[in-house]
C-alpha cells in the first residue's frame, strides 16, 4: 500500500492537495470515534460530564481489544475518552444505540456511499462497528468528507476531545506550533489483511480551513499517520502567511 494523503478546502469541498489513491478500502479503526460520540451526545444519550472508570480489558465476542493508553486512576469523560482513544469507553457508550442504529446514524456524515456500511443487530457487532472494527470500511476520499461536515457540526466535548488528542493524546505528533489542531488518528486493516494506520482532522480546529485525511501502511495512527498530517499542515500553515 502507498501512502495517500488528501486536503481538503472546507469552504468549496474542493481538493487543494492529493497523494496516492483516495479509493482503496479498509477498516476505519479509531477514527470513526468522534461520530459514534457525536450521534449520542445529539441524541441526548450522553452527557458532557459523563464520567466512566476505564477498566483496561476489553473482550466482545472473541475480540480481546484492550485499551492502549496508560493506566488512568480518573474517570473519563467524552472528551478525555477521545483523546487517548478509549475503547472501553466507546464500546460502553454504544450500547446505548437501538439495534442497527449506529449504521444509520454513520449514514448521516456520508459513510457507506463509497465504502461499506453493515447494519448491526446484535449488540457485540454493533459495539464492534462502533470502534471501527467491524461493520464498516471506508476510504480515504469517504473519511476526508465525513471529518469536513464534522468540522461544521462536532458538539463542543468531541471539539474538544480531538483538540486534546493533538495536544496531548494519541495524534500529538500532528501538532502545529501556535495552532489548534483537531484530529484523531486510528489503526486497522486492509482486505488483503495489511496493517493500515491513519489520521484525519481539521485545521484549524474553531475556524476550519482544510481538512487532512492520511492512510498509509503502519501499525500506529499516531506514530505513523500523525507525522505526515503535522508536516502538511505546517507547510499549508507557512503559505498562508506568506500570502
């Protein structure tokens, strides 16, 4: 697999900048996170204060999908869940959707127009697609334009929640020095069973001007994807002001 990168201008959903190609398929992992928050906070099934012990381990199915991030003493909240990409929370949370209502509500940022979209009825496979697991493929093309209408609508805890996974979470290593960047960045599959790591987000994060979209062959969204997401946006960043 080559890398593939896409910049997207927000205001004319054209594109500025590609690299690779924008149509291959795969697992969406950890990215698709802020929409699974999203859909429960504007449902009213989850509140911004909401607080959640992560317990670490995590088992649906015959998935073991442990959480990555140190161990915390704090409860999480949505925010803080996003940040260090919390399964434990994320999985908790979608249990809260009907049967096959998650698909639906992914249907509303665009997902399955280009890739796949399964619709889910028993809760483990709905928990499954909730992480990006299962359920769901997508490309980069059909990731870039979900994170542009989310940089128009995300409520202020997933806002927050991938600011602070730049800043200081899983996709630190996309910063931009005197800027806010919003981004989250994930780790699947391909089809064909390569590891596939990405990011996506938007820049910058209370004004969108771009959004970036990168997938590459990698183990690790933030120590993979998030590096060349960091080095395009400081070279956009650097025309900008010279113009």
């Amino acid at each position: 697999m080559t890398r593939s990168v896409l910049l997207l201008d927000v205001r004319t959903r054209r594109v500025i900048a590609g690299e690779g190609n924008s149509n291959i398929l795969a697992l969406p992992g950890s990215t698709l996170k802020p929409f699974v928050l999203s859909a429960l906070l504007r449902t009213r099934r989850l509140s911004a204060g909401e607080a959640y012990v992560c317990p670490g381990r995590l088992r649906i199915a015959d998935r073991q999908l442990n959480c990555s991030h140190p161990r915390l003493d704090t409860p999480l909240r949505p925010d803080t869940a996003l940040a260090y990409s919390c399964n434990c929370f994320v999985a908790h949370v979608a249990e809260r959707f009907k049967a096959a209502e998650l698909a639906g509500e992914l249907r509303r940022f665009g997902f399955g127009l280009h890739g796949s979209l399964r619709r889910c009825m028993r809760l483990d496979s709905q928990q499954l697609q909730a992480l990006g697991e299962d359920g769901i493929s997508t490309t980069l093309a059909e990731l870039a334009t979900a994170y542009l209408l989310l940089s128009q609508s995300a409520p202020p805890p997933v806002l927050l929640g991938l600011e602070e996974a730049v800043e200081w979470g899983t996709a630190q290593r996309a910063r931009v020095e005197r800027e806010t960047v919003a981004g989250k960045t994930g780790s699947s599959f391909s089809p064909a069973g390569e590891p596939v790591a990405w990011f996506a987000g938007f820049f910058p994060s209370r004004r969108a001007e771009v959004v970036i979209a990168v997938m590459l062959h990698g183990r690790s969204g933030g120590a993979d994807a998030a590096p060349v997401a960091g080095e395009i946006l400081k070279a956009y960043r650097s025309r900008r002001l010279s113009r």
